[in-house]
C-alpha cells in the first residue's frame, strides 16, 4: 500500500464518520430513540451503497485503487456502524429488553444484506444498461 492508498482510506474514513453521525443523529431527531433508528438506517443504506459501488467502481469505472480505498474501505468503512449496532444490542440485553435485542439483530441482518443484494443488482442492471 503506497502513502497515497493509506491517505485515501484515513480521510474517506473521516468523511464517512462525520456523514454517519450527521445522519444517525437526523434519523434519531425523526423517529426518536425508543430503538436504534439511527444506527439502522446508516446501516442499511452503506450496504446499498457497498453493493451498487463495488459493481460500479469495479467493474464499470476504471478509478484508481485510492480512489476505491477512499470510497469502499475509507468511506463506506466508517459509515456502517457494526461496532454501534453491536453495542446497542448489547445495551438492550443489559437492561432485559430482550425483545428490542432480537429484533434488531434480525432487522438488521435481514435488511443489510437485503441492501447489499438490491445494490449489486442495481449495480449489474446499470452496467447492462
């Protein structure tokens, strides 16, 4: 990995930060905090997201390996939360809500990978288009 690979990861994984908190905390301000909306939703549209890119910055656009670490690994990497959705599970068995620990675990694997499904189809039919 060259200086500028390790640039590209360290400041798409800045931006993706700042972007997942700036959304979690909107989704948050809309629908509350009784569940983990917020984290939900960045979730579940990273995985679209690193579906419909990874078809696209792969196999359509001839970007450079930077360019791909800043968006896929750098971006998208800090984007999706899996260390918050883990501990806010955690946070619910804690407290024996239970019930909200299942559902979002199952929500959450049900609809991430349902997104990176749809975006690597969505991918495929824009290259065939």
């Amino acid at each position: 990995m060259t200086f500028w690979g390790w640039w590209a990861i360290a400041s798409g994984g800045a931006l993706g930060a700042m972007a997942r908190f700036a959304l979690s905390h909107q989704v948050y301000l809309w629908f509350g905090r009784e569940f983990a909306w917020g984290t939900l939703a960045v979730n579940v549209l990273g995985s679209f997201a690193m579906g419909l890119l990874a078809v696209l910055l792969i196999d359509k656009w001839s970007l450079s390996n930077e360019w791909r670490a800043f968006i896929l690994v750098g971006f998208l990497g800090a984007f999706t939360t899996f260390s918050t959705f883990s501990y806010e599970t955690m946070q619910y068995i804690q407290v024996g809500e239970f019930g909200k620990a299942v559902a979002n675990m199952a929500v959450s694997l049900i609809l991430t990978l349902s997104a990176v499904w749809l975006g690597l189809i969505s991918g495929r039919q824009f290259l065939s288009s």
